[in-house]
C-alpha cells in the first residue's frame, strides 16, 4: 500500500544563510526502506550543515568550540530532538561547550 511523505524545511540563520530543503517522496512498499535511509542520510547532512554554521558563528563571536558535530549528531539522536528544535538545541550545546578565544 503506497504512501506519500512531503516534507518542507526553511532555515535562515543571522548571518545571511538561508537553507531550503524541499522533499516528496512515495513510498511503496519495495521502496519504503530505501526512501527512508535517503531521508535520514539528508537529514544528517542537515543536521551537519546547521551545527557545522553554528561553529563558525561563535568562532565568528570569538568562542572557540571543540565539539565533534557528528558525535553532536548522536547526542541528538539519543535525546530524540525534534527536527524542528535542531538550530535552538545545536546553538545551547554550542555554547556550553565553548570557551573565549584569547586576542
């Protein structure tokens, strides 16, 4: 039994980044499995994007963080962090793990 799956998302971040992710798939029962590691695979890449920007934000503000993005991946999977709440919930993880960068 087929089925279809639509997803849209918008992002825009301070410093003039807009990212916009437009998807539609139909998934049959064949394809289902296939589809759906296609979605987590871009939603990870996502995730990175997001995380990755946020580094360079605060490296920008003169914090420095050392903190693996895909380990913070890993974090968030566990957490069961919303997509939606990804930008707000990378940016805290963020700056608790950062410290100011000497000038």
């Amino acid at each position: 039994m087929p089925f279809s799956l639509s997803l849209s998302l918008s992002l825009s971040l301070s410093l003039s980044l807009s990212l916009s992710l437009s998807l539609s798939l139909s998934l049959t029962p064949t394809t289902r499995s296939i589809s759906l590691t296609y979605c987590m695979y871009h939603n990870k890449r996502y995730f990175v994007s997001v995380a990755v920007f946020a580094k360079m934000n605060a490296a920008a503000g003169g914090c420095y963080c050392n903190i693996d993005v895909h380990d913070l991946y890993a974090q968030a999977q566990k957490e069961r962090v919303p997509l939606d709440d990804w930008p707000s919930w990378i940016t805290k993880q963020i700056q608790s793990n950062s410290r100011r960068i000497r000038t």
